[in-house]
C-alpha cells in the first residue's frame, strides 16, 4: 500500500476518512476541509492521479517521484513543494543515514511522500490529532509538524558525531596510524549533514512570510521555534566541521613533528658516526708513517745504503717517531683527536 493515511480535516479535527483518492478530492471540496494525503514510495500512476486532481505542477511531480534531492522549498503558483532530509546515526558504523520527505502543500491539502522508512509520518499526524486547536491552522500546521519531527530528529545526529569527535581527539596523541582515516570519513558525514539542514533556515522564511494574520499568530511561533532549533543545528554541525579539520591539521602537524623527529635522530647518529669514522681515520694516519718506513727497512735487500749506517738505525726509529707525533699534532689541531 503506496497510501499509509488519508483523511480529511475540519476545524483541526479528523472529520472523514475516504475510501479512495476520488473520495477524498469530493469530501475535501464539499466539507472545505483540509485533506492529508501521505504516501510511501508511490508508483507514477498514483502519484499522478493527485498530481491532476490537486494541478500538482509536473517537475514537482517529477522530482518527487525520483527522489535524491536536495532539501529545498520551490513555489508553483498557490502550491509549494518542499523536500526534507531527515537523518539518523549509525553508531556502529560511524554513518549518517538520510531518508526524504517531499511535501506538496496547497491552501487545503498537503501530500507528504517518503522514500525511506524513516521519519514516522504517522506520530506526527497523531500528535497534531491531540492538538486540534494548532492543527486548525491547516496545511500550514502539518508543514510545522513534520518539519520539527524531523529538526527533533537532528539532534541524536549531532549527538554521535560529537561522540566520535571525543574519542578521536584521544587518538590523535595515542599514535594511532588509523585516526587519520576516521575523521577524513566523519567529516564526509558532517559535510552531508550540512547539505540536508543548511537550507532549513531559508526554506523556513518564506513559511513564516506566508502567515500574517493574527488568526496565524500560534502557529508563526511554533515555526520560529523550529527556525530557532535549525539554527542551533547549524552552529554546531559547523563547530563539528571545525574540530574535524583542525584534528586533520593536528594530525599532519604531529606526523611532520615525528618525521622531523626521526631526521633528527638519523641526523645526530650520522654525526656520530662521522666523529668516530675520523677519530678511526686518524689513528689508521697516525700508525701508517711508522708502519711504511718499518715496511721499508724490513725489505732486507742487499743494497740498502742505510743498512752499513751506523746513525742508520737511530735515524729510522726517530723518523716514525716524528711523522707519528706529526701527524698526531696535526689531527689534533683538526679536532679529528
């Protein structure tokens, strides 16, 4: 069943309940009443049927029919089309799941249409049945109704965003590798929310406009209320963003921090290294100008003319002696020693 209730109201108060789509375009006119129509998902040949019976205009019919729009109020004559993203979140999954409420209100009817199973049309349609004196304000009344179901319905949203947000900011100086992925997604959620309740404050507005007799007064209230609520909405949905990418500015910082960290640390052992590698390199110098002239004099040729010397031998130890403390005192002087 594409058609969840219909009745036709009088005075705020459910006066007859038609059997059929005629039925209630003939009560509606004959009883001056208002009629609400909601549906689920229709299919064109319904939809259609009220669309021609109510001068429904075709892109409003279009649009409604194919859903995944955006949250938007468009006037067409005397009829205004209203589409609403109501939102809940998925705790387990980090997700924000939106649904969609077109709304086609006239100055005697209202036809809401839901593409998903959520929001509960029907508690609305019961609370405004208990509170027949708003309700006596009409098509107007309804509008209000599912309107602040659905801001009510923001709240929780908000409510595990933030949640997440806190336990994200715990990451963030934990080390965890995967924080990273976790707020480029709850910002995506975020940025979603956005686009479905932005719009609420100047969709809002011309509502307001719409109602300037004092006859309208109770209701103008309700639906300042509701604008009062979609702008807290705002506010926080934009502090949540704000958090969501300063703990991505937090997070690259911290990584850079760490990087330049490590580099230091290389940097530091290198230098170390490099001391030791000269201090090495020194002491190899130091040995190697005895260890040649003792190479040389140990060849024990025949024909060495230092060999039959008698200084020769003197001569040979004071040469290794001295390129040693030479070259010692040359080091040194360096800072190689």
């Amino acid at each position: 069943m594409t058609i969840v209730d219909n009745a036709i109201y009088v005075d705020g108060r459910r006066a007859v309940e038609p059997r059929n789509l005629e039925e209630t375009f003939e009560v509606m006119r004959e009883n001056h009443g208002v009629a609400w129509i909601d549906m689920f998902h229709p299919d064109k040949a319904e939809l259609q049927q009220v669309a021609d019976e109510l001068s429904l205009h075709h892109l409003a019919v279009t649009d409604a029919l194919t859903g995944h729009q955006r949250a938007k109020l468009e006037r067409y004559g005397d009829t205004l089309f209203i589409v609403l993203r109501p939102a809940k979140y998925l705790d387990d999954t980090e997700k924000v799941e939106f649904g969609e409420v077109h709304l086609f209100m006239g100055p005697d009817f209202v036809v809401s249409v839901k593409h998903a199973d959520f929001p509960d049309i029907g508690a609305v349609r019961r609370r405004l049945e208990g509170e027949p004196e708003l309700f006596a304000a009409g098509p107007h009344a309804i509008v209000y109704g599912i309107m602040d179901y659905i801001v009510d319905g923001y709240a929780p949203v908000i409510a595990g965003l933030q949640n997440d947000i806190d336990e994200i900011e715990d990451q963030l100086f934990n080390g965890d590798r995967e924080v990273s992925r976790r707020i480029y997604d709850l910002l995506r959620e975020v940025i979603d929310f956005q686009r479905a309740t932005r719009p609420l404050d100047e969709m809002l507005r011309p509502l307001l406009d719409d109602l300037k007799d004092d006859a309208d007064l109770e209701i103008r209230r309700h639906l300042r209320d509701v604008l009062d609520h979609v702008l807290r909405i705002i506010d926080r949905s934009e502090a949540l963003r704000t958090l969501l990418e300063n703990s991505l500015t937090v997070h690259s910082t911290l990584i850079a921090q760490k990087q330049n960290d490590e580099m230091s640390r290389m940097t530091e052992t290198s230098l170390a290294q490099g001391e030791q590698v000269k201090r090495i390199s020194a002491w190899a110098a130091v040995l190697f100008a005895p260890t040649l002239v003792a190479a040389i004099y140990g060849m024990n040729f025949t024909n060495m003319p230092e060999l039959k010397w008698f200084l020769g031998y003197p001569f040979a130890v004071a040469l290794m002696l001295g390129s040693g403390v030479a070259l010692y005192v040359a080091f040194k002087r360096r800072g190689w020693l």
